[in-house]
C-alpha cells in the first residue's frame, strides 16, 4: 500500500495551490458578499486543464483520474469552497455523465468544449418536489416525432444561471418510476428553457445555484443521453463519483479551517503566552488534524477505487459522509479558536462555517449517505 | 536560439516558518516545503517567450541532488523543452564561486547563445549570474527587466536603476542575464504539462561528464563559509499597531499624517 502522492500528484497539487493562493485567495471576500460568480478564474481554470481533470486527451481532458482530481478539488476548496464546487458539479456530475452515459457522437461533441472550460455545465436532478427521493421527479421528457419535449422545473442546480449546457433528468414514462426517468442534454440558448431564480445562500456565495425552467422546450432527439429509462440508473453512477468530489470539497474546506485556526492560535497571546500552548487548544488540533487525515484516507481511497475501475458506492458514501461532518466539526473549532475574531469578517473562520454546511446536504445528506451504506453493508 | 536558464529550488516562504536549526547555523530543514525560486521561474517565462517569439530551444538546468529535479520537472511543465540535472557528492557544500564553476563546464560542454538567471535566489547572494559570466569571459548584465533579439546576434535589455530610471543597453551574444522579477507574468503549469513531461528521462551529470576538478568545488573548493546564522533581535524604532484591522487602519493614517506623510 502506498500513501504517498507520486511526483506528478504532488506537482499537480502545488500548481493548484499555486494559483488559488494568488488568483483566488485575494478576491474570496469580494466575490462572497454579493455573491459574483468567479467567471474568469473558471475559464483560467478550463485553460490549464482543470475543468476536465478525468477525461482522456483524446476528449482534451488532462489525461488524469479521480486521485488527480480530488487533489486539484481539495486544493481549490482549501482557499474557496465555492470554487471547489463549481469545478466539481461541473466536471463530476455534468461533463462525466456525458461521459458516462453517452455515445461517441456526444463525448466528442460535448466532452472538448466542457473540459476546455468553454463551456460551462450544470447537472439537473433535484426538483422542489423531489430531493432525497430524486425518483419522484416531474419534470417530464414527451417524444414528438424526432424530438422530446421538455417541461417542469429543477432546483438546487449549481452553476445554473452560468452553464452553458445541462444535463437534465425527466420522467419519461410515468407508470415505470426511477426506471421511467431519463437523462437529456440541453443547450443554452434552447427556446423554452431558461434559468430561474438564483438562491441568495448561507455559504458557498460565489457559486451560483439556480433554477432550471423548462416550458415546452424542445430538443433533438439525439439529446437523449444514455438508453430511455436508464436515466436514474446512470445518475447514480454518476452520483458515485459526485459523491467523491463532495468528499474532496469538505476535506480541501476542513484542511483550510484546520490551517488557519493552527495559525492564528500560534499568534494569539493571552495570558502571556500563544494559546496554542493551552491544552485546551492543543487537543482541539489534534483532534482536528486526525480527523482530516482519516478523512483523506477514506477520500482517496475512494478515487483510487474509481481510477482502478471498481464499483465505489459503499466507498464513495462513506467518504462523503465522514468527510462532511468532519468539515463542519473542523470549521466549528475552526471558529471557536478564534473566539470573536471568528465571528467577524476579517479572518476565514466565519466563512468556512457557512461554507462547510452544504457538504453534509449536497449529493445526498448525510441522512442518505447512511442510508446508501446500510443498504450495502446489510445486503448479503 | 538556444537558451539555457539556470533555476534552484528553496525553501518556500509562504508554506514553511522558517526556524533555526538547534545548532545554530543553519534553518531547520526538516519537513520544509520546497519551490523553484520565484526569480528564476521569471527568467524561464522569459526563456520560454523568446523562444517562442525569435525560434529556439529552453534548457533548465540546477545544480543540487534527486530532489530538486522536483523544479527542473515543473519549469519544464511550464514550457522548457528539457532539463539537466548537475548532481554529484563533490558539489555538496559549494560557495557561489563553486555553483557558477559547474554551470560553466556545462555551458561549454552545450552551445547556447544565452544564458539566464534569476536575480537572486531567495536563499542566496546574487552571486552566481556575474560570477559565470566573469568564468566564461561572456558579456553580463544585472537586473534585467525587458529583453528585445536584435539581428546580427545581440539583444536590447533594460534595467531599472534607481528612482525608477531605466537603462537601455545593447549586449553581444553570447551572454549572461540575470532576470528581474516582473519582466513578464509566469504563466501557471497547466495539467496536460504535468503530464507530458512526468516520465521524461532527465540526465544528471557529475564531475566526470563535465570535466570539473573535485577540489574545486563543493566544501573542498569553498573559500566563502557560513558561519552563523541568527534572527535578528527586534530592534527600537520599530512600533507595531495594536487593535482591529480598522483601529490599525486609523493608527496608521494618524501616524503618516503626525509624520508628514499624509495631509
């Protein structure tokens, strides 16, 4: 067993370090407060290969797996969340279930231009009616001669208001539940569908989460991706590698929180001394850095698994959901290190709790993450 | 052309605290990061533009052992075409005069039109660039901040003097420069560049394929030797602001105000 990066991940890991600590690091606060959308850092992103880290060269991806991915994912989040997720619901939910699911035709439509960053994509499952229970969606695909017809609405949808594609999942045959649903790329600019209401967030602020509105929007047939009513089946594939890169979100967030309050209480005197020399303090880093370690053990451990072709649903939850509540422990101490200056904006610390949050309720609350390791650890 | 660009990898201030060894004469090395000296990584920016603009060929090449070919790979993801390793025990311990003797034996062991440098590295003196150039009997200029190729085997360089002057100058190839950070913007190392060069084979060269006498370099050569190293004591004169970020903020605008600085 090796738990070293080799070279080449360690190289990649310090390049994206590089550049989110000097083009993302210095604008974080000015991007969160409004809520701006970090469109040219993306497109920088898409320049040197990071908006299609898993794809083969031939698709113009960087030729990497998922251990490559969750480093450059965990980099990016360790200075901004946002940027983590925005790279991530891109390239594991949208860009590889076309990846995935679609015939050639697609991948060498779609994969080059998303991984170059020139496009931008959204993945729609969610809707206001169907979370958790993503196979009680509405949003309904009719077949009319060679097209489908879309109408209904997805929630909850990041990088909605900016992609430049969607990938959307619609019921195609009601009688048949999760397996009456299908996948559908549709285009910006397709009459009839449009973004809707942009949410105004507790965290993650820069990245955008949006609505997505169909109204009999009509698209070719050849959209459809994947085999009529697989459409949920390839979702949660799709979901098993999603689910990593939330993993990788919260572990790049909690390392950030975890660095910033070591930091701050090697600086902090009181009492006449920096109050990382209090046990009390002590024992919080501790903590903190052992559970970051786990948590990027059961991270990679779950990429490895992928860029090995096995299956990772088992894995891929088990990292997510440890991850995740490690993330928000970590930016709870995070805050408390820093006692009032955690509660203000002038430090990191208040941003990391707000931005922590969604990782334990995105791709699957920590409730379903359970659920989804129940069900494989009690199914022989 | 071809153009060598001599890089070194140090310790990187903005990952490491950097603390003194418990002997005293040295930093604590032990779990520092390491990056490629931000000054040479101008001068391989600059390497790789002139290449691209005039025709040519990059070479990075840095003297030091297995680990630092750590920075030879990644000035090559950025765009060098290739990169030499100058390794050898007897180089451990070399003063500046030491390092610019082994780049010299490898400049003339290649054939390149221009040699550059970083300014300084960041853990040094600012030895090396004039030294080599002395070496070799090329032509040298310091502190360069913009390069044009001229025909006829020279270059236009500039260099900013004092006050915010600047100097231009005309220089015979071949030559030594050493490069001056903001003559450009580094581009970032891309991922399909990590790639390409990860499984690149890089040479190394010792004393013997370069021709260098063992006792002239290294600890056996060095006639400069570091003999403490210490933080300075904070000394009078120097207040620092207490408060908030706004409170020093309003400290700092009275101080400047009180000293003339401000009206």
């Amino acid at each position: 067993m090796d738990f070293q990066l080799s070279d080449e991940q360690l190289q990649l890991k310090k390049t994206v370090r590089e550049f989110a600590e000097r083009e993302i690091a210095p604008n974080v606060m000015k991007w969160d407060e409004p809520g701006t959308f970090p469109l040219e850092t993306i497109k920088e992103l898409g320049k040197l290969g990071l908006m299609g880290t898993i794809f083969p060269t031939e698709y113009g991806g960087a030729g990497m797996g998922y251990v490559e991915y969750v480093t450059a994912i965990e980099e990016l989040s360790r200075v901004d969340g946002s940027v983590g997720i925005i790279v991530a619901a891109h390239t594991s939910l949208c860009s590889n279930h076309i990846f995935v699911a679609g015939n050639e035709d697609q991948r060498r439509k779609y994969i080059p231009q998303l991984a170059s960053g020139e496009f931008i994509g959204a993945w729609g499952l969610t809707e206001p009616g169907a979370g958790s229970d993503a196979g009680g969606a509405r949003c309904s695909a009719v077949r009319r001669r060679n097209t489908w017809v879309l109408n209904g609405t997805k929630t909850f949808i990041t990088n909605g208001h900016y992609s430049d594609l969607a990938v959307v999942v619609a019921v195609t045959d009601k009688t048949a539940h999760t397996h009456g649903l299908s996948a559908f790329v549709v285009e910006k600019g397709t009459k009839g569908f449009r973004s809707g209401k942009k949410e105004n967030k507790l965290g993650l602020r820069a990245s955008d989460t949006s609505e997505l509105i169909f109204e009999d929007c009509e698209i070719p047939a050849e959209n459809l991706l994947g085999h009529e009513g697989e459409g949920f089946i390839d979702a949660m594939k799709v979901l098993d590698g999603g689910r990593i890169s939330i993993a990788a979100l919260g572990l790049g967030m909690a390392q950030g929180a975890y660095e910033s309050a070591l930091n701050y209480s090697k600086e902090r005197k009181q009492f006449g001394k920096p109050i990382s020399d209090f046990q009390a303090i002590a024992f919080k880093l501790a903590d903190m850095a052992t559970e970051i370690d786990a948590a990027r053990l059961l991270t990679h451990r779950a990429a490895a698994m992928k860029d090995a072709g096995m299956k990772t649903t088992l894995e891929s939850s088990m990292a997510k959901l440890y991850t995740s509540e490690v993330a928000v422990r970590c930016a709870n101490e995070c805050v408390q290190i820093h006692g009032g200056y955690g509660f203000i904006k002038d430090y990191p610390a208040e941003k990391f709790y707000r931005d922590v949050k969604l990782c334990t309720i995105g791709e699957g609350t920590s409730e379903i993450q359970r659920l989804v390791i129940a069900r494989q650890i009690l199914k022989d | 052309m071809e153009i060598l660009v001599c890089v070194r990898r140090v310790p990187d201030t903005s990952e490491n605290e950097i603390q003194l060894s418990s002997a005293g004469n040295d930093i604590e090395r032990d779990d520092l990061v390491y990056s490629v000296n931000e000054p040479d990584n101008y001068a391989v920016e600059e390497a790789i533009q002139i290449a691209a603009n005039a025709g040519g060929n990059v070479t990075v090449v840095t003297v030091g052992s297995e680990e630092d070919e750590e920075v030879l790979r990644r000035e090559m993801a950025m765009g060098a075409n290739q990169g030499v390793l100058l390794s050898d025990d007897a180089f451990a311990g070399s003063d500046g005069k030491g390092i610019a003797t082994i780049l010299k034996a490898l400049v003339q062991k290649g054939h390149y039109d221009l040699v550059l440098t970083g300014t300084q590295a960041e853990d040094g003196g600012a030895q090396v660039g004039g030294m080599l150039a002395a070496l070799l009997d090329y032509p040298f200029a310091s502190l360069v901040n913009a390069i044009t190729v001229l025909d006829g085997g020279k270059l236009k360089i500039s260099r900013e003097i004092e006050g915010g002057n600047r100097e231009m100058s005309e220089i015979d190839l071949p030559c030594v420069l050493s490069i001056q950070t903001g003559i450009n913007e580094p581009r970032y190392v891309g991922m399909r560049g990590i790639r390409q060069v990860a499984s690149v084979e890089i040479p190394t060269f010792g004393t013997s394929d370069l021709g260098v006498d063992p006792a002239s370099v290294g600890t056996a050569g060095a006639k400069v030797k570091r003999t403490d190293y210490f933080m300075p004591v904070l000394g009078k004169g120097a207040e620092i602001l207490q408060g908030s970020q706004e409170e020093i903020i309003d400290q700092l605008i009275e101080l400047m105000k009180a000293k003339g600085g401000l009206n």
